[in-house]
C-alpha cells in the first residue's frame, strides 16, 4: 500500500475505528465525533502533505518501486539523517509544532527497533520456536511501513503508590501485566498511562523504562503490538479540548486536539507474533537505548520543538508588530529570549547530526549528547516561553470578541476599539486568539504541563543524563592541570 493519502487514513479509520470512550459514552466514528472529526481531518491533512507534488520527495522516498514516509527511511549517512530531519521539521510545521505525537515520532521508534531486532532476540523465551520475538519485531517494523499506519503508544503505569513496585498494589493487574500464557499468545491484564493520539490504527505497547521489579523475570515486563480495536482493549479519553468553536476562536484547539486516554486491557490476547519482549527486566528496562530507538525518537522531537519555537517566536514577534511595542528595551529583552531558545536549539540538532555514527545495526545514529541536553532544556525553559507571550500581549490576550463578536451588533465598535497601531481589529484578533491558545486555552495549558513531561519525570532525566554522560575526560584534564609542572616545556609537553 506505502504512502497513504488522507482519505485512505480516514477510510481505514472508519472502517476499523479505535474503542474510544469520551463523556461516559462510545466513539463509534471517529471521523464523524464532535470531539475527534477535526483532528481525524487534521492527521488526514498530515497524509495528504506526502502527495503534494513540492513536497512529495521530501517527506517519502522510493524503495523497489514503492514510496515510504520518509520518518521510516533508514539513515546511513550524515546527509540521511538531514533529508529525515527535514521531513521532521516540514510535519512539525503543520501544526505550529503542537501536535506532540504526530505519526513520525512512533515511526522512528519502530524503524530503530525494527533494525535493531537483534536486541529483542537475546529474551530467553525467544528460544521456543515460535516465540522468535526478533524476527517479530523486525516483520512489524515492515508491517507498519508497507501500510503507513498511525500508532500510539503507552509506556507509564497508573498513579497509585508510587512507594509501592506494581506487584505490591491492592491488585497485582492494576499495572499491566501477563496473566497466563497460551498456544496462540498472551492473555494481559491491567492499564497503562498515558497514550496520546489514541485515534490512530494500532497501539505499540514498550516497555518502561523505568520498571522495579526485585526479581530479573517480570509479568510486567513486555513489548507488543496490537489493533487498537482489539477485544478486550479500550481507552478512556480525558475530556476534549476540541469544543466546537470556531478555528479562528482557537485556531489550535479546534484542529490538533490529539486527545490524551489511559489505556484499559481486559484480558487481552496478544498473538506470539505480535509479541517483541516478554519477562525479561533487564532487557525492558534497556529497550530504547539498546536499539538505539531513543535518540531516533529524539531527533524527530528537536526538529519539533524547534518548529513550535519558530512559531512562538512569529507570534511574540507579531504582537510586537500589531502594538508598536518594539521600540522598548524590555520587549526587545523578551523576543530575545525567544532568539536564543531557537538558536540553541538549532545548534542541538546540527550538533546530533554532525556528531552521529553508525551503531551495531548499521544505522546512522544522532550523537546522544546534543539530543539529551535538548530533552532536559526544552520542557525547562517552555513554560518561560509561554509567560513572555503572556507579558507581550498583558491585556490584549484576555479581551478577545470572538468571531460572532466582530459579526454581530457591536461589530463596528469591536473594529473602532480593538484594532491595533498596525493592524485591524480583525487581524489583532486572529493574532491574539492564537496566542491564547498556545498559551492560556485548556488547550495551550495542557501544552504546558506536557512539555514538562514530555520526555519523563524532569528529576529522574536528570539523574540519567549524569549516569550515562562521560565527565571522566573533563576529570582527567583537570586533574593534569593540577599536576603538571609550569615550565613553559613541560605545558608544551602536556599540550
């Protein structure tokens, strides 16, 4: 099948609906709900960008004579990664940089296990004949590319005892986890938190990378893939974003609400061959760095983040524009910090692009370094980015006359009193609106708080980056430093 158009999406999507569950009630459609058909058009429109003929050849690529979204492209070289990363960045673009799980982001996770199977090869259990969990992993990689499906995936156990470890909860099966084996698969139990963009074909359950478990095999330690209309499996939605108002009241929220639900499995079946790791918890808990599929799916998430700041600061900019504000030393101190934040990031990806190397797999890998410190910058300084739009647009951005409004009776004043030194009422109402939803909506503070979270727990990320980054050579210079004689040969020598 490869690249899909966007009707071919909406189609499959009708034709073979997620369990969605949202206000106590059945999504049957997806495509036709109040609360979904916007951002099941908004994903169609995603698919659609793969045929414009301009962009057709960046966003796929052609392998014996077929065309594959170019997020399931395999990078063999520097120049590679830049085509993927382009790609990235023109999907990111679509959005403004707000829908956080769009379908490249899984796609680089499946591509790099995909290539990486050999990992998921070494579980014991592997061992039983058809319980070949690389060669399954590796058919699911090219199951998911010859289809272009969309998937979610779902990672973190409930919140109820974080003291606890899973087994230890009021019910063993509050956490996911392997209730019995049988000949045609697995029967599990339990949910999992949180899965976003729920309206996608089917979800990719990995595992935690966090899982504490004493003993090294785990009934929670798995890896598997399944319809996301499986029996058995549903999702519980929080409550939409996506109100029914007009795109130009909020231009955001009305499009790219990708819903965020904790998924439910009622002894659920999982088939043997859509199974990639199981019982083993140390090869759980190593998953995505053992693949390498991490830094692939940090990569797609710099080139994100770096089109959400782009549009954030086209926004502050805009604002700055529309009131002849950028005069002032203090605004221009704000654009500024937009500036940096941008440039900074930047420079993260051309650095992980410049410092990549083929891993054990034969695949061009972005350098960790440049990626880990974007993923511990980037939820620290977002919420900063938000505030200055906030103090950029101060009261402009709270009295906003919806488009009724300015169509209404007081129209002719709402276009006296709310136009701007540089721009219309209607063309500072449009700006400001955006602002509010990137920014002070339901919609935009949810953006903030999962920023936050994006890539994990903040202190936890931390702690990772200083277990796995190597001080020693800095260490070592110092300590040569203290130790070296000042004689102006013995420098030279040490140089």
């Amino acid at each position: 099948m490869a690249i899909l158009t966007g009707q071919q999406f909406l189609d499959r999507l009708q034709q073979q609906p997620p369990t969605l569950y949202i206000d106590g009630q059945r999504v049957t459609d997806p495509t036709t709900h109040p609360a979904t058909r916007n951002m099941a058009q908004s994903l169609a429109g995603l698919y659609d960008l793969q045929h414009q003929p301009d962009l057709r050849d960046t966003l796929s690529f052609e392998e014996d004579g077929e065309r594959y979204a170019m997020s399931f492209f395999v990078p063999r070289s520097k120049d590679d990664l830049a085509r993927i990363g382009r790609a990235h960045h023109l999907r990111a673009n679509y959005s403004l940089g707000f829908l956080g799980r769009a379908p490249d982001y899984m796609n680089a996770n499946v591509m790099a296990a995909g290539l990486g199977a050999a990992y998921f090869g070494a579980c014991e259990a592997s061992g039983e004949g058809k319980r070949d969990f690389a060669a399954n992993m590796r058919n699911y990689y090219d199951f998911v590319r010859r289809n272009d499906l969309c998937l979610t995936h779902a990672l973190t156990n409930p919140q109820v005892n974080r003291a606890k470890q899973a087994s230890e909860m009021p019910d063993p099966y509050i956490a996911l986890g392997v209730v019995e084996e049988r000949e045609d698969g697995v029967v599990v139990r339990g949910a999992r938190m949180m899965a976003t963009l729920p309206i996608a074909d089917e979800i990719l359950v990995f595992p935690s990378t966090v899982l504490k478990e004493n003993a090294d095999k785990s009934r929670y330690a798995m890896g598997f893939a399944l319809p996301t209309n499986a029996p058995g499996l549903s999702f519980q939605c929080r409550e939409p974003f996506d109100i029914g108002r007009d795109p130009e009241d909020h231009p955001l929220g009305s499009r790219f609400d990708e819903q965020d639900a904790f998924v439910i499995f009622d002894d659920v079946l999982v088939p043997w061959e859509r199974i990639f790791l199981l019982y083993d918890t140390e090869l759980a808990n190593k998953a995505y760095a053992g693949t390498d599929a991490v830094l692939h799916m940090a990569y797609q998430v710099v080139n994100l983040k770096i089109a959400k700041t782009e549009a954030l600061l086209g926004v502050a900019q805009g604002i700055v524009n529309a009131i002849g504000s950028g005069q002032f030393q203090h605004v221009q101190e704000k654009v500024s910090e937009f500036i940096l934040t941008l440039e900074i990031m930047k420079a993260l990806e051309v650095a992980a692009r410049d410092g990549a190397a083929l891993n054990a797999y034969g695949v061009m890998t972005p350098a960790r370094g440049p990626l880990d410190a974007a993923r511990n910058y980037y939820p620290a300084v977002y919420a900063r980015l938000t505030e200055l739009i906030q103090l950029l647009g101060a009261s402009g951005i709270i009295m906003m006359p919806s488009k009724a409004d300015r169509e209404g009776p007081l129209g002719p004043q709402i276009a006296k009193y709310l136009q701007a030194g540089n721009a219309s009422a209607e063309e500072r109402l449009k700006l400001f609106r955006l602002a509010w939803d990137m920014t002070m909506s339901s919609f935009g503070g949810r953006q903030n708080l999962y920023e936050k979270f994006f890539f994990g727990d903040p202190v936890r990320m931390r702690s990772a980056l200083y277990d796995v980054y190597d001080k020693a050579p800095y260490v070592e210079r110092i300590h040569s430093f203290l130790n070296r004689s000042e004689t102006p040969e013995a420098v030279a020598a040490d140089d």
